[in-house]
C-alpha cells in the first residue's frame, strides 16, 4: 500500500519519486547508524517514503512556485497534517510510523518547528531520523525555488543546526553513516527501482 502511494505521489510530480527513495535510502543509513534492530529497520525503510504524501492535497502550481509567499509557505506546511490523516487510525506498525513521520518531520528539536512546535523527544525517534534525511536531501537537490547545494555544504548546514533543528544524538549518527550516505547520491534511485530491490516484500501484494 505504502509502494502504491508512492507511486501516486510520483504521478502529482516525478521530482518527489527520486527525493523520497533517497530519503529512505538516507534514513536506514542513519537507523543502522543507530543499531536498530532488522524490525526497525524495515518500519523505518518504507515508512519514511511516505513522509511528503500529504502534499498530494497541495496545489501543484503552489509546490512548484519560484518565490513563496508567507501565505504560500503556510499552504504547503499543512502536507504535515494531510500525511497524518491519511495514515490515522491505522493497526500496522509500518502505516503507524508512516503517519508519524508525516506528521511530525517538520518539527524541531527547540521546539520551534511545526505543525505542533513540539520538542527534542516529544517529537517521535522515527520522525527526528527523518528530518535530517529530509532535509540534507532538500539541500543537495535542485528545486523550483533554489539551486542545489555541495555535499559538504549540507553537512555544515546539518552540523550548525544540531540542537536547535536536529537531535543531536541523530546528527552524530548521520556523520557517522556519511560514507553509505555519500554512495547513495552517487546512484539514481526511482521508485521502479526500489520495487525491484524490495521485491521480496512485495509477493503478497
């Protein structure tokens, strides 16, 4: 189900197909960073997907404006509250995560992020992962409103904000899983590819 969104999700705009298999990619390197347990690791590996699912109730022509306004801004911050409600009330244990990280990826540490302004550990462990794949990925890449930046410029931007954006125990796992990090950027990672790699999970479907 997770896989299907995802592909739904390419189909509203081909540049979130790439970002959210890399952010998984990015996310499992930082879980492993963490010791997480092969269970863990499969919640986290698909559930993180669908962290920007909710901005299928975004207007493209929002999304994919040069220069935002506060109003816009506003706008596409509520793909946070979209993604949790398409996941709520859900029993599995990969949709539960999946609607956290929806939900809660934009929050900060300092609690001055959104759409709760919750902090450090209020926020869930998996959304705190996937804030800083999020956002590294989001620096790096190309977008309709800026220009990509240098791997080592991310790292910087990621460092300077440990404790403030960032959990800092999650930073220090993100510099330690660089190398895997590092070879991801190096591939092309469309969702097709991901069905074939995940195949196996895939047979009862």
């Amino acid at each position: 189900m997770i896989l299907r969104f995802a592909i739904a999700a390419e189909y509203k705009d081909s540049e979130i197909g790439c970002h959210i298999i890399r952010v998984s990619d990015y996310s499992m390197a930082i879980a492993r960073s963490l010791n997480f347990s092969p269970k863990k690791l499969k919640i986290i590996r698909f559930a993180s997907i669908m962290h920007d699912i909710g901005k299928i109730g975004i207007p493209s022509a929002v999304l994919h404006k040069k220069d935002f306004t506060s109003k816009d801004y506003d706008r596409i911050k509520e793909h946070t509250k979209i993604g949790g409600r398409i996941f709520s009330g859900s029993l599995s244990p990969i949709l539960k995560v999946a609607g956290e990280i929806a939900l809660y990826h934009h929050e900060w540490y300092d609690g001055s992020g959104y759409p709760f302004g919750l902090k450090a550990r209020k926020i869930p462990l998996y959304a705190r992962i996937v804030a800083i794949a999020d956002a590294f990925d989001v620096i790096v890449s190309e977008r309709s409103y800026k220009k990509s930046e240098t791997i080592d410029k991310a790292i910087e931007v990621i460092k300077r904000r440990k404790g403030t954006q960032f959990d800092p125990g999650i930073v220090d796992a993100f510099i330690k899983a660089l190398p895997s990090i590092r070879e991801t950027l190096k591939a092309t990672h469309t969702i097709d590819d991901f069905l074939k790699e995940n195949k196996r999970f895939l047979r009862k479907a």
